[in-house]
C-alpha cells in the first residue's frame, strides 16, 4: 500500500474561486501582451531591459522552487531517507513553480514568438550566461516531470512502468540536483556581467555564483518548512515537525555561510562603510541582513526548533531574505544610468499575480486528486 494519498474534498471552495478570478485578470493582461505588444502592458525601458516578470518569475521564483534542489541534497546526496514524506511535496512546488517561471520568462521576449531558438545550438552564444539559465531550466524542468512521475504512474496503477521508471531515476535525481545548481550560479554570473550597474553593496565580482546557490538553497529549505508547515495547518493530520526541525540545522549552516561571506567580502573590497551610509541601499541592506540573522536567532534554540509556529516564522523570515536578495541586486538598487527610471504597471502586477494565483490553483488540484500528501499527515 502506497504511503502516500491524494487529500480529496472539494476542489471549488471559495478560496479557490478567487485565485481563479485573480488569474482570470492575469490571463487577460498575458494575452494583451502577446496580441498588441509588451509596450502595452509593461513599463521596461531601454535601461531597465527586464522588469518584475524576470526579476520575481525567474530569478526569485526559481529560488522560491528550489525545494526539490534542496531535498535532493538532503535525502539521496546524505542519504536521510527519513526526509521521504516530504519530498513529493516539495517536487510539485519545485515544477510548479519552474514550469511558470520558465513561461514567465516567456513575457519579457520582445519576439516571443521565437523563443525556440534557444533548441537550436546554430543561434547559441556561448559567452552568455542567461544561454546557461535558459538551457538548464529548461532541461531541469523536463527532469522534475520525470521525478514527479511516479505520482502519476501510481494514481493509475502503473506498477510496470513505475518499477522501471524506479530502476533509472538516480540519473534523473543526479541530474536534478547539477541543473540548479548550474543555472543558479549563472543567476549570479549575470549581476558579474552587469559591472557597474549593480550596487556596490551587491556587486561581490567572482562570488556571485557561490551567493546565488546559497541564497538558493537557503530558500529552498524554507520553503519546504514552510510548505509542510502549512499543509499540516490546512489539512490537518500529523505535524512533521521533528523532521522539519533537523532540517533546520542545515538551514543555520546555510544562513551563517552566507552572512559571514557576505561581510567577509565587503571588508576585502572596502566597502564595509557603505552599509551605514544611510542612503536606500544601506537601508535595504540592512533590511536583508536582518531578515537573514532573525531566523538565526530563532533557530539556535533546540527548543524553539522543536515548535511548529517559530519554525514557520523563521522559514517566512528566509523566504523574504533570499527574495530581498535577489530583488535588492537585480532591480531595486540596480543603476542603469541617468533619464532611466523604472515602477511596474499596475498589468505587470496582475500578471505576476495571476501566475502566483495559477500555481496555487495547481497545486490545490493536485494534492486532492493525487497520491502527494504523505498518509501520515491526513487527518
């Protein structure tokens, strides 16, 4: 008998059915952008080339998707199969969230309508780093289907098929956990070929890679604490919580490596005084820091570790952390020169609000009609 189940109920609650409305506008503004053009609908301009499509839907939502990454590491790398009920979860939020990232990106093509082209090796530029982000989530996406298969393949009682999808998916985990890690250190070769135009206080040269992947990392283990913790209080059933707070451990790790080489690296290059110079980028420095030390504090404790809404709390607080960080280097202080000024339009928003909205809906769908939820936390 599986040890997992599909939640059931019903699927058109209320909250259901305004998700669907904020997607249905979404929907909208995504086909005004595709019919009469981006200037339409967007506010980008020749400075600031990507807007809050790019910056939330690929760069921070990839971070936000990295649950699977995460676990990868955690249950087959580590060998803590004791991690198991969680995963499942994680590999649905992971897809979700790289499948409509890698359609968001879509949104920010001038030629949309040409987004093939990144197939056909004749048009690659191989001195590109977004050649690399592109390719790799791509690929990674295909590669989460193939991980998340077995769901599907038990719902119809597919035993044959499962048992040699089983025999080959250590590949397809090897390489679910080399792809992010690819593409999220590219992420961070961007902000190295942008130069000048990030801020200084986010311009770390040759570390932006290792940044990247642990900021990524970072927000992958929070999400899954988030995700589990959430589920338990909407669905009922049984906490994981002594599970959740084992992984934190890793997370503390994960949290001190990237505030001690944060600070290490601004020292080395003298900018170490930039933090108090008291301008909006020290602001939001000093705003991002204290979210990335908040859950430190929070999880020192091995009591609080063991409580399920301090857990939940410190995940928020990393969540935000990891996001704050991308959107502080890739938009907020990001200086493409005088005359250039960026806000996104009220279009951008529902759009991005509307992919939010259709990954919940998705979700919902699928933890009710198939075998994700682990039997133990059902009510």
């Amino acid at each position: 008998m599986s040890a997992h189940k599909a939640l059931g109920g019903r699927i058109f609650t209320l909250p259901f059915m305004i998700l669907g409305i904020i997607a249905a506008i979404g929907i909208y503004y995504m086909a005004q952008r595709f019919i009469l053009g981006m200037g339409t609908v967007a506010n980008i301009n020749g400075g600031f080339p990507w807007g809050i499509w790019v910056v939330f839907d690929v760069v921070i939502g990839t971070g936000l998707a990295c649950g699977g990454y995460a676990l990868a590491f955690t249950v087959y790398l580590f060998n803590k199969g004791q991690y198991h009920p969680l995963v499942r979860p994680a590999l649905l939020a992971s897809l979700l969230g790289y499948a409509l990232g890698g359609f968001g990106a879509i949104f920010d093509m001038g030629r949309w309508w040409q987004f093939y082209n990144i197939v056909l090796p004749g048009n690659w530029n191989f001195n590109s780093a977004m050649l690399e982000v592109g390719l790799c989530v791509a690929l990674y996406i295909l590669v989460l289907i193939i991980e998340f298969a077995p769901v599907y393949l038990e719902k119809i009682g597919a035993k044959g098929l499962l048992k040699s999808l089983n025999k080959v998916m250590f590949f397809f985990i090897a390489l679910g956990v080399l792809l992010p890690t690819m593409h999220q250190s590219s992420l961070g070769s961007l902000l190295i070929a942008m130069g000048y135009k990030v801020d200084p206080l986010w311009q770390s040269l040759q570390f932006q890679p290792l940044l990247a992947v642990i900021s990524a990392l970072v927000m992958g283990y929070s999400i899954v604490i988030f995700e589990a913790s959430l589920s338990n209080v909407s669905f009922g059933g049984k906490s994981e919580t002594p599970l959740l707070s084992v992984l934190a451990k890793v997370a503390i790790g994960l949290l001190v490596a990237f505030v001690v080489i944060r600070m290490i690296i601004l020292m080395i290059q003298g900018k170490f005084g930039l933090i108090f110079a008291g301008d909006f980028s020290s602001l939001m420095f000093m705003l991002e820091m204290a979210l990335f030390i908040i859950p430190l504090f929070i999880l020192a404790s091995p009591a609080r570790r063991q409580n399920g809404g301090k857990l939940l709390i410190a995940a928020v607080s990393m969540l935000f952390s990891g996001a704050l960080y991308r959107f502080n280097a890739f938009l907020f202080t990001f200086d493409p020169g005088p005359g250039y000024s960026y806000f996104p339009s009220a279009s951008e928003i529902m759009v991005t609000l509307g992919i939010i909205a259709i990954e919940i809906m998705a979700y919902l769908v699928v933890v009710k009609t198939l075998p994700v939820l682990h039997s133990s936390e059902q009510a």
